[in-house]
C-alpha cells in the first residue's frame, strides 16, 4: 500500500490519506482522519440515561421538548393490546423473523406488495443498513443540516458522505450552516456535480421542517438520476398535507421517475414518532422487492421484537386517532409560537411539531432549561450552534417552557423568517 493523496480528496477533503489497493480511494477502515471520517458521537434529542443519572433525575420527572415524538401517544389501544397479549409463552416465544404480517398491513396501507416492505428496529437501525448494503466505499450525497444518522451509516459502512446544502440552507463554515441562501436549482446542480452512488433526504427535514413536494422532489432527482435515493418520511404524517414518494418505489413511469436510468428510490417511515412507539423501536422502508431482499440477507435475525410487531399492527388501525392528534398539534404548535413571539423570539417556520428557534448560543440556552427540567435540543451537532430546536408538547407543558423562556434574558439574534427560496 503506497502512501499519496486520495484521488478522491475534492469529495471528501481529505489532505493525503493511503491509497487502497482498489481504485485509488481512501481506505476508511485502514487509515481514517479521526476528525473526518469518524461518526459524530451519537447525539440525539431523545433521553441520554448517563446524563439524567448525573443530574439526578428520573426520565419521568423530565419533559421532553428535544424529542420529535407525538406527545399524545401512543393509542390507548396499542397499550391495551400489549398489555392483553403479553404473557410467559408470549415472552419466552421468539418473533416471527420476517414480520410477515406487518409488512402485509404495511403494504396494503400504501398499495404496494408485501416483498416491497421491510421492517426494522427503528429506522435508524434501516438507515445503517442501507448505508451497509450500499455505501461501502461510495459516494452518498447527504443534504443538510440533517439527521446525523445518514452521515454515521455512511461513514461506518466504509463509504463516503459528501454534505450538500439543502434548498433554504447555506454553508457558512465546513459543518455549520445558516437559513437562505441555496437555490433548489443550486442544490441540483451540486448533484450533478457530485455524482453520488446515495441521496439521503429528508422530508420534512430534521430538524428544519421543511417539506419538499413531489414537483420539487423530482426536480432535485433530475441532478443524480442513477443515484439509489434514499427519502426519509419519519415525520411525513405530522405535516397538514402529507405525501409520499412510496409511489415511486416500484419504478414505472407513474411517479415520473424514470427508473430505467437508475436504481430508484426507497422510502423510510418511522413508526416511534407519530405513533409514538420509541420504546419499543419500530419503522420500516418501502423499495423495489430486488432492494428489499438484498437488504433482508443482511438483517440480523429477529430485529423487530414481538411486542413491536404486534404495537405495529394494532396502531395501523389508529390513522383517525393519528389524525385527530396531529391536527391538535398544529394548533399547540402556533400557539407556542405566537407565545414565544410575544416573548421577543422570532421562531423559524414549520411544516411540522418541531420547528428551529434562533437563541443566540444553544447550548447555554438548553443548560438553562435543564435546571428546569425542561429538555430543549441544543442543535450544534447539526452544524447549528445558534439554535434550539423545540418539539411542541400539550398545552400545560407549553406553557412551563414559555414561562421559562420569557425569564431568559439572553434574547436571540433575529434570523429572517423567509428560508426557502425555491427559485429554480
Ligand atoms: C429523520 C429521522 N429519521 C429516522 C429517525 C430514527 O427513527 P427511529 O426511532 O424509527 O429509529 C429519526 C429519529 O430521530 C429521525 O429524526
């Protein structure tokens, strides 16, 4: 193995970096620049167990503004049939392997077969094994700021993420970001010019909340036609008018995709959010049945625990309650908004329950609310230290966090209201 700069350096930046015995690329798992190719230390809003112990609190005394969940869930009917089924056999009994019965619901729930289904223990635990099946030592197209997951699969599976603004975003240093400034036609150029084997994308985004439509989304496709896309629609059902690209999995013309030119597109639904199954671990991707067997072949077994498949067939039943629930949230949500306007903040606009607000320095902010028991998400990780991203509660609990923040004498630096420029 020779020592020489990586032939790939303008994609993934690297300085000098051995050569593999391939092509020529960087040999991630032989040499890999810690600050660059390692996975952030996972952080995510959700509860850190470490953290509550140090600060001496119960997860349950706590509440939960960083975590993107529907605070409404899960269905009475889901905690009704668990608590009915669970029994010793019902526990000592391994899972059916496949999930068959869940994808067949989940299949007949988007009009597509059960081959073209497969469940995971959350999506995280898909994303990796996507970037496992179709990463290594590839190019994956990552737009951002986004969920960190798409990022660390990619990188641990030996590939190479490549962060490309999102329309609405720009770059301001090499991982931070900043509202305005891309174009949808200048994030397809970057496309284009990156020539990813991968697209993540995020819709509506985490932690932004915006929320492309199908014109848009196939606009963007158009920059990295042969690319395997890969759309995550975890919070799709929170949004007023929700759309899917599960349409377009199957190839065909119907979606305007033309797949004949690449191998399409997989979507990724999570079911720990909307119906509020976190811990449990249940989400599932859609794609072309060839995608999803070669994907099963490298599933450990029995990934999907019992009692989740059975949560995931009862809350299939639930999509009046899902409705009703997410609606009252659009309602907590300008509320909390308006109240945090009347407080002097200026909240980023939200297709969805969570939305970015501009604080000045985020992890002061969250230290702050954490005195009060009160979990904000400080989003640094996502390249933006300046914000905090709020995920809306029922109205009491709303009302806590305002209260709190209304004592906040540290008032954010204004940020324009207007991201997305979606001129073409
Ligand atoms: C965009 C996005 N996709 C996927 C996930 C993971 O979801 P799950 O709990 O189903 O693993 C998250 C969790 O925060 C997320 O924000």
């Amino acid at each position: 193995m020779a020592e020489s700069p990586c032939k790939w350096r303008a994609a993934c930046r690297c300085d000098s970096i051995l050569r593999d015995s391939l092509d020529g690329r960087c040999a991630p798992f032989t040499v890999r620049k810690p600050d660059l190719e390692m996975p952030t230390t996972s952080i995510h809003g959700t509860p850190d167990y470490a953290e509550l112990d140090a600060l001496g609190l119960d997860p349950s005394e706590v509440i939960y503004f960083s975590s993107n969940i529907n605070p409404y869930g899960p269905p009475a009917s889901v905690v009704e049939a668990v608590q009915d089924e669970i029994s010793r056999s019902f526990l000592a009994r391994y899972p059916d392997s496949r999930s068959q019965r869940l994808r067949e619901k989940i299949g007949a729930y988007h009009g597509l077969p059960p081959d073209a289904v497969l469940v995971g223990n959350g999506t995280a635990d898909l994303i990796w094994l996507l970037a496992h099946a179709y990463g290594f030592q590839r190019h994956a197209a990552i737009l951002s700021p986004t969920f960190s997951e798409y990022a660390d699969g990619v990188i641990m599976a030996g590939g190479h993420p490549i962060r490309l603004p999102l329309p609405g975003w720009h770059r301001i240093r090499r991982r931070s970001y900043a509202p305005g400034g891309t174009t949808l036609a200048q994030t397809r150029q970057a496309l284009e010019t990156s020539s990813p084997w991968l697209v993540f994308i995020c819709n509506p985004n985490n932690p932004s909340g915006e929320y492309l439509s199908p014109g848009e989304m196939r606009y963007l496709w158009e920059g990295a036609p042969n690319a395997l896309w890969v759309i995550d629609e975890a919070y799709a059902e929170f949004t007023e008018d929700p759309w899917s690209a599960a349409q377009w999995v199957m190839g065909g013309r119907n979606g305007n995709l033309d797949r004949a030119r690449g191998p399409g597109c997989v979507v990724l639904r999570s079911m720990t959010k909307d119906f509020a199954l976190g811990g449990l671990r249940l989400g599932y991707l859609l794609a072309a049945p060839s995608i999803v067997e070669r994907l099963q072949q490298m599933q450990p077994p029995w990934s999907v625990n019992g009692v989740a498949q059975l949560a995931g067939l009862v809350a299939l039943d639930e999509m009046d309650w899902r409705e009703e629930t997410t609606t009252r949230l659009r309602r907590d949500l300008r509320d909390l908004q308006d109240g945090l306007r009347a407080c002097g903040y200026a909240p980023l606009p939200t297709t969805v329950s969570y939305f970015l607000l501009p604080v000045g320095d985020a992890k002061s902010i969250r230290d702050r609310l954490v005195v009060e028991r009160l979990f904000v998400r400080d989003c640094t990780s996502f390249g933006l230290p300046e914000h905090i991203r709020i995920a809306v509660r029922p109205p009491d609990e709303n009302a806590r966090l305002l209260e709190a923040m209304a004592q906040i004498d540290h008032l954010p630096t204004r940020q324009p209201d207007s991201r997305v420029n979606n001129n073409h």
